[in-house]
C-alpha cells in the first residue's frame, strides 16, 4: 500500500459568504470592508468605476468591418464530383439529391468547388469555383458555365 493509492477521506465545503455567524466568518463575512463589491451583486465587467473596455475601443463603422460575421461558402473538393455520371450538370439541386451538402447550409452559405483531388469524369459545372478545379475539369473534357456565361 501507498500513499498515493489511499482514498481521500477529507472534504472541504463551499464556502458560505454572508451567512452570519454560523458560516465562522462573521462580520464582513470574508468580503473584505466597504465598497460596492462587498455591498451588493455586480455584473462582470464592472471594472471599480473605470471607463469600461468597450467604450474605450475604437467604433467599427461601416459594411463589412465585423468578418466574424461574415459568412463563407462550403467548400466541395473536386475528387467528390467523381459519384456523377459523364457529361451530368452539376448545380446546387444535384449536390443536395447526391447528399454531398444538406439543404439548409447550402441555401444559406452556398457552395465553392476546390481542385483538392483529380476528376474522372467529364461533367457541366454551374457552380462557383476555383480556378485550380476549373482547369482540372476542362482537362478531363468538362465545362463551366457561372451565370449565364460559359467558359471552355
């Protein structure tokens, strides 16, 4: 037997503050004296009456300044457009019927196809897409067509 396998047999309570006397910390009950902290509940940014962070940083005016928010499109590798068959168009619908994407994010944040990957297939893209995937594709016989317009 060691020491270190024993259980423990201590347990050490919360500590009770502002209990009165029967917590065994009478009087200012372990708050320390005065103040507001010792006083009352203060939410967690009180910063002891100091201008707060927020309003001492700079304002962020304008369109597109908070990127945090911003929402970025799903990214689809090019090696799992190899599930269509040849000569297929490959939009939004058919990735969604593929179960490639679900429905929701898709609407939502839309799709990019990225060249990570090689393709088999020739296959019609009308998607956005990036320009390694764009010449991966017409290298296989395939083609891409973004609003309308058609590149081959």
């Amino acid at each position: 037997m060691n020491l270190n396998n024993l259980a423990k047999t201590t347990k050490r309570e919360k500590k009770r503050l502002g209990q009165g006397h029967g917590s065994g910390r009478v009087k200012t009950s372990g708050r320390g004296t005065k103040g507001q902290k010792a006083r009352s509940k203060i939410p967690l940014y009180f910063e002891g009456g100091a201008l707060p962070l927020i309003k001492r940083m700079p304002f962020h005016r304008g369109k597109g300044k908070n990127k945090v928010f911003k929402k970025k499109p799903i990214v689809i590798n090019i090696e799992a457009l190899n599930l269509f068959k040849k000569d297929e168009s490959i939009d939004l619908k058919a990735l969604i019927a593929k179960k490639i994407v679900e429905e929701e994010e898709a609407k939502l944040y839309g799709v990019k196809i990225l060249g990570n990957g090689e393709i088999k297939t020739s296959l019609t893209i009308k998607l956005p897409i990036s320009k390694q995937a764009e010449e991966k594709i017409k290298k296989a016989g395939g083609r891409v067509e973004l609003e309308g317009k058609s590149r081959i």
